[in-house]
C-alpha cells in the first residue's frame, strides 16, 4: 500500500466517531462525554451502561456529564452536573460518603463533603450552581 494512502485510511477509520459525536479521546478512553440543555437531551444522549441519572430535576439546564461506555450498571463509573435551583427527589437520603468521583472533570468539584445523598446508584452533592453526581457508590453507601 503506497504511503500517501495512508493519511486517507486514518481519517476513513475516524469518521464513525465524528458522525457519532464521539471525541477520539473519548474513544481512547472507552467513556463518553457530552453536554445536555434538558434532561430528556440527557436521557437521549446517555448511550452508556452506567446507572441513569434519575435524580438531575426536571428543570435543570447546563447539563455535563462524562461516563464508561463499558462495564455493568452497577460498576460503570459517571459524572453529571447540573445547572438548578431545585431539590433533590424526596426518594434521596443522606449518608456518609464513601466514594469519589472518578473522573476529576475540569467541571467536577475540588473538594467532597462527608455526607452526601444517595440517589438510586448515584452520589449527590450540592454545588454552587446546582447539584453533581457521580456513580457508583461503594458498597457500605448501597446499604445505607
């Protein structure tokens, strides 16, 4: 194969991510990142096994999130933050935190309280401009 083909062939092999929204890193690193202005933006572009972010409110806006494109809902580490007012779901409960986030997102928190509240899956805390979750939580936050 003649050497001049071979620029050609890598943008031929990355055309599938670019049509799909991916990011090459994102490809890399087997996760998938985005940014949403509605949770049913959100929920439609959640491609991705990881526990669905259940708890982002109906009115949130601002939306980002990073998340594994691999591994079992309850293993598949994601990050969202939203942009609200509004309060967690009453079906939330306060716990000892015991899990961190595993991304460490330009857009993630520097520091984590002790408590957090647990969301189905999800770890949520009150930031700033709203709330950021993060998935999964460790086994002793599940019982809790």
């Amino acid at each position: 194969m003649p050497a001049r083909l071979l620029p050609a062939l890598a943008l031929v092999a990355l055309l599938p991510l670019v049509l799909t929204g991916c990011s090459v890193e994102d490809a890399l690193h087997k996760q998938t990142s985005g940014t949403a202005a509605t949770p049913a933006a959100l929920a439609h572009a959640w491609r991705t096994p990881a526990s669905e972010p259940d708890w982002v409110p109906a009115d949130a806006t601002g939306i980002r999130f990073v998340a594994a494109t691999g591994g079992s809902a309850d293993a598949s580490p994601a990050s969202v933050r939203v942009v609200t007012a509004s309060a967690l779901p009453r079906s939330c409960t306060t716990i000892p935190r015991r899990s961190l986030d595993a991304f460490g997102e330009d857009w993630a928190p520097s520091s984590f309280p002790d408590r957090v509240s647990r969301c189905g899956n999800w770890a949520v805390m009150k930031v700033d401009d709203g709330w950021f979750g993060w998935t999964p939580v460790a086994p002793a936050e599940r019982v809790e």
